[in-house]
C-alpha cells in the first residue's frame, strides 16, 4: 500500500489528463486548446505505454548480445591461440614493441565491441525515450505559444488594439480557467516525463527529463504571474463596486 504514493501511476496520469481535456472541451469548446487537450491525451497514452517498453526487459536484444559476445570471445581466443609465442619471434626490442603495440589495439578493439555489445539495450531505449522527451518538449512550446496573446493587461483598457491585435473575448473568470487549464496541461507533461525515468536509470535520459520539467516550470510560472494579474483586476474591480 505504501508503494502507491512511491511510484507514478500512468494509468491515473492518463486518467488526469482525459479529466481536464473533458473540462477544457466544456468550458471552450471551439477553442484551439481543446484540440490541444485531444492531443495531449492521445500523447499522455502513447508515453505510458513507451514508459511501460522502457521498464520491461527485452530479451531478444539481450539473447543478441549474448550471442555477439560469445562470438567475440571465440575470435578472441581463437586469435590468441594462432599466436606464434615463441620468444624468439621477440629477439629485438623493435619486434617486442611491435608486438605490444598489437596486443594494446585488439584488447583496445575488444574493449570498445564489448562496450558497444553491452550498452546496445540502453541505446535503444534511450532512443526511443529521447523521441518522447522530443513531442513532450513540442507540445509545451505549443500551449505556451496559445497562452501568449492572453494578456491580463488588456483588462483594464488601457491598451490600444490594432488592426492585426489578436481577438479578446474571454472574461476576466474565463481568462482565469483558461491559463490555469494551461498550467495544468504544462504540469502533467512534466509528469509524463517523470514516468519515462522511473523505471529507465539512465543519465542521457534524466538530464531530458530535468529540461523538460525546468521547461514546463518556467512556463507555469509566466502564467501564475498573469493569474495574479487578473485575481489583483477582480479584486480593484469588486473594491471599486462596493466603495470598499
């Protein structure tokens, strides 16, 4: 029972993320970030399900490098054996040197195919957490570019619009929904980034995931800021009516 609250659920990662989509498509229906929220959804599945593939072992790469590796020890023995050990083949110290330079390069061959064979699994999973990290990152950029034209400063009608100023016609309550939504969305995509690495150790991986989550945290912060904006507007704006 303790585990519950030690592990990321992706199951109830998804489940959060379909909840605020459903909210979102209630409260703006034809918006842009209604969509957003679709995709998001289908995105918050498809890295549960990467998540899950990145935790699991996989035992067909391992069975191939367990082959590659046997393969490799035969030739190396086999090398070895064919070697003329004679001390005569030695009689100079330029062939002794020869000799050990050549000695130095297969182990130095050796050692990088073993490495190469060894770490073959987690270059493959980190390829495909990397791609993950790589949609969650766009889809962020995505919401922030939406939530720029919501500017809370418009409230109070001091600014001039242009021809080419963008359209304004959410209240001060549903400009508060609509950048908080924002927040939330930003918020879970950290999460499903925190997933990838919970059961993946993987330095390469974790420092995609700490960007990504020092991404979405910047951009959260942008907002609250505006939300203060409009919480300090409503609270003038309530002051004002009642001649507090």
């Amino acid at each position: 029972m303790v585990d519950v609250y030690r592990r990321l659920d992706s199951a109830k990662i998804v489940a959060t993320g379909e909840a605020l989509a459903r909210r979102i498509a209630e409260r703006f229906p034809e918006s842009a970030l209604c969509d957003i929220a679709a995709e998001f959804v289908a995105l918050s599945r498809s890295s549960s399900a990467s998540a899950g593939w990145l935790e699991a072992p996989h035992h067909a790469a391992r069975a191939a490098v367990g082959f590659g590796l046997v393969v490799l020890s035969t030739i190396s023995v086999a090398v070895v054996w064919s070697l003329d050990l004679d001390m005569e083949a030695f009689s100079t110290l330029s062939d002794l040197a020869q000799g050990i330079e050549s000695a130095v390069s297969d182990a130095v061959f050796i050692g990088v195919a073993v490495f190469f064979l060894l770490s073959f699994e987690t270059r493959l999973k980190r390829r495909r957490a990397l791609g993950v990290i790589a949609e969650l990152r766009a889809i962020a950029h995505i919401i922030d570019m939406h939530q720029l034209t919501k500017d809370p400063e418009r409230l109070n009608g001091r600014a001039d619009d242009t021809s080419s100023s963008p359209e304004r016609p959410l209240t001060p309550f549903e400009l508060t929904r609509y950048l908080d939504y924002c927040s939330e969305l930003l918020a879970l995509i950290s999460k499903l980034g925190a997933l990838l690495v919970q059961g993946f150790d993987d330095p390469v991986t974790l420092h995609a995931v700490n960007e990504i989550e020092q991404l979405t945290s910047g951009m959260s912060r942008k907002i609250w800021q505006k939300i203060s904006i409009v919480d300090r507007f409503l609270l003038s704006h309530a002051r004002r009516a009642t001649g507090v």
